[in-house]
C-alpha cells in the first residue's frame, strides 16, 4: 500500500513540474513574438506581426551595451565600405573612359578592382556586426523581460 502511495506521489509530482514547465514554455513564447526583432526582407524588420523600417529599429540596438558595441562597428565598416566604393567606381569608369593607352586603362582597372574587394570586405564585416547587434539585443531583450515578470 505505501508503495502505490509513493508511486501515485511520485506520479503527480512529474506531472505537476511538466505543468509548470508548460506554463513557463508557453510565457517565453509569449515574450518572444512580443519582443524579438527578425530581418523580414532587405529594408525591413518584423516585430510582433508588425512590419518596422530601419530607422524604427536601429535606435533600440543602442538600449543594451552589447548591443550598442557591435551596432557601432556595424556602422564604422558600412561607412567605410561606402566610401572606398566611391573611388573603386571611379577608377572603372576612368578605364572605359581612357582609349588613348591601354597600360593606363589597366592600370586604372586594376584600382578599381583592389578598392572594389576592400569596399567589399568592409561591407562583409558591416553585415556580421549588424547580424550580431541583432542576436544581442534579441537576447537581452528576452532576458530583461523574462526577468521582469519572474
């Protein structure tokens, strides 16, 4: 008799926890679709079923430290990327535009080409530092809110 007892004990004691866990399961779902930022397509985010523009959205990467720190960086390597494509678009048009010494066009092509890569290295970066910013404030925003309501 007393095993069954400790048995039926032991019974409702795992389902009251898988309960509690259900509970606690279906709360951060809840925290999630309320708060966590998603890219949505090239030029917009979506947040709890709301579509948000950028400039909606990069003012919250600056609430946490983590966050604020990459979205900097974020922001220092796409300016960066930005400028160099400048004189890499420069020297390729000044290469169609120079017929008179092919050495020259080359040579011309050839900067292009090298500030064109660089452009493009610093804009690879500018990309993982915003994806990272993201990650971050996605999770400190799960974490503050858990946290809050606990």
């Amino acid at each position: 008799m007393k095993a069954l007892h400790n048995l039926l004990l032991i019974v409702f004691l795992v389902f009251i926890g898988s309960l509690s866990a259900l509970c606690q399961t279906d709360r951060i779902k809840e925290i999630y679709t309320e708060n966590v930022i998603s890219v949505y397509d090239f030029r917009h985010f979506i947040r709890n079923d709301q579509i948000l523009k950028p400039k909606e959205v990069f003012p919250l990467f600056n609430n946490f430290e983590d966050s604020a720190f990459e979205f900097r960086e974020f922001r220092k390597n796409r300016t960066t990327g930005k400028i160099l494509m400048l004189p890499a678009l420069g020297f390729i048009a000044a290469m169609f535009v120079t017929n008179e010494d092919p050495s020259l066009a080359l040579g011309f092509g050839a900067a292009g080409v090298a500030f064109s890569i660089t452009s493009g290295v610093f804009s690879r970066k500018a990309t993982k530092h915003f994806y990272r910013s993201l990650y971050l404030y996605n999770r400190d925003i799960m974490v503050q809110q858990y946290n809050s309501t606990n």
